[in-house]
C-alpha cells in the first residue's frame, strides 16, 4: 500500500479534482441524497427514460447519478432540469464522477464487494474475498488536471506540422459516447475517442483543438500510444483496486475492481 494516499473514507464526499463553473467557480464537495424509496423510484424513471438495450455505460450511470447526487458544490441539482443536471454530469471530470459513484454504490448496497474467486500468483490455490470498498486509495489532483507534451514527430494540424500539444484529463462524456461500446472492443477507435478528448490545445492552432481521423493519420504510433497514456495518467481519482492476503499462504495481492457494468452495484454481500 503506498503511505501517501489516502483512503476514501478518509477523503471523504470531496472531488478528487473539482468541478469549475462557467464562471470559473470551483466546486470541490459533493452530498448525496439518502437511498429511500422515492429516490428508488426516481432512480427507476430515469434509467427506463434514458435508456436503450444498447446504451453506452456511461449513460447508464449517469442516469443514476443524475437522481442520487444531491448538490456538486453549491450547484444545486434539484434546482435544474433533468436535461441540464445530466449535461453538468457530462462535463465533469470522469475521476470525479466516478468517485461520487463508489460512494453512491456504497450508500446504496453497503461498502462490501465480493471478487470474482481468483487463483493465488504464490501458491495457486483458490481464493475468495470480499474487499471494503473504504479502504480504496483516491489520488487527488491540484490545479488544472493537463500537461504540455512535445512531440517529436507530431502531427499535421489546420495544414502546418505542430509539435507542441496540452493534453487534459477526460470528461465524462467519454464514457457516454456513442461510439464507447465499439472502443471496448477496437483499439483504434479507443485511440482516437481519447486523443478527441484528451487533446485539448494544439501549438499555435485555434482553441480548442479537436483531432479527426485525418489528423491522428499524421501521427506515429508510439506518439499516439504515448498520448492515449499521458491522457488517462493526468486525471487521479478512486485507485479502484483492492488489497488483501491469501487465506491460505498470507501472501499480499492487489486485484483491479472492475466498475464498468450493472453487476458493480450488484455485487456485495450482507
Ligand atoms: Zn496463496
């Protein structure tokens, strides 16, 4: 476990970057509405509203979020229409939103998540754990979540060759698009969603920047491959992994939670 971060519990209902306003107000808590039955029922309405059998997941989860957050600062979200809480859902930082998620998800069902049973790296035998969800580590950024990267080769953008670019932490409206479903499955379309999001100034060229396909076919692969990393590096947030020993030779391991599908808020024991 690294000493220096620490734990959610600790950290408690703050964002792990914050979330600025169109006036350039930071907005760095966040409360939750109580899990009652008339959230159960709003949270119900929303998903049977937004969704289709194909949806991102993004929009899965927004569409909970949207009824269970009860402020983000002091944004009141009761105070906006449906429309409008979902589109200041879309622009926070995706590490934010799924911070608050881990929080909505423990409100909701408690903080214990049963592990898919997994074999021990050391003595190979089966093990069966259920990790608390608290104890989870949350990297918290200070000022503007970007970077200025220069690159070697670069790319061609607005018809001059550029080297110089700012990449940003993703927002939300990553997991939301479209196209996310089918990224989960191609690499290059992963690639290019996280270089449209991610790169948000180009050297010299209008602001802000927006990469096509045409643009990216500019670029070598390693630089591509060194953005995509850079990109999803810069942005913090809950370090959804949970540590424990085996039962069996006390052997410490580190198993990655993985929050991407409905069963997250499934999975917990009583
Ligand atoms: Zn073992």
């Amino acid at each position: 476990m690294s000493n220096a971060l620490p734990t959610l519990a600790d950290f408690g209902k703050r964002l792990p970057i914050g979330y600025v306003d169109e006036a350039g107000v930071r907005h760095d808590k966040f409360e939750l509405r109580d899990w009652d039955w008339d959230l159960e029922e709003r949270i119900g309405a929303a998903l049977e509203g937004a969704e289709g059998a194909d949806a991102p997941f993004g929009r899965y989860i927004s569409g909970i979020m949207s009824e269970a957050v009860k402020s983000v600062g002091t944004i009141d979200l009761d105070a906006l229409k449906p429309a409008q809480r979902l589109g200041l859902l879309s622009r926070m930082y995706y590490s934010d939103m799924l911070y608050m998620y881990v929080w909505v998800r423990i409100e909701g069902l408690g903080h214990s998540l049963k592990l898919e049973p997994f074999k021990c790296k050391k003595c190979k035998r089966m093990i069966d754990f259920v990790g608390d969800l608290r104890q989870m580590e949350v990297q918290a950024v200070e000022g503007d979540p970007t970077k200025e990267i220069v690159l070697e080769h670069g790319l061609t953008y607005a018809d001059k060759p550029r080297k110089k670019v700012k990449v940003a932490t993703l927002r939300w409206s990553f997991f939301e698009a479209p196209e996310f479903e089918q990224a989960m499955r191609n690499p290059a379309t992963m690639y290019l969603l996280t270089l449209q999001g991610g790169v948000v100034e180009v050297d010299g060229a209008p602001k802000p920047a927006y990469l096509t396909r045409e643009h990216v076919k500019t670029m070598k692969r390693p630089e591509i491959v060194r953005l995509v990393r850079e990109i999803n590096n810069i942005g913090g947030g809950p370090v959804m992994s949970i540590e424990g020993a085996c039962p069996h030779c006390k052997t410490g391991f580190e198993e990655s939670i993985d929050w991407s599908y409905a069963d997250f808020f499934g999975r917990s024991v009583p």
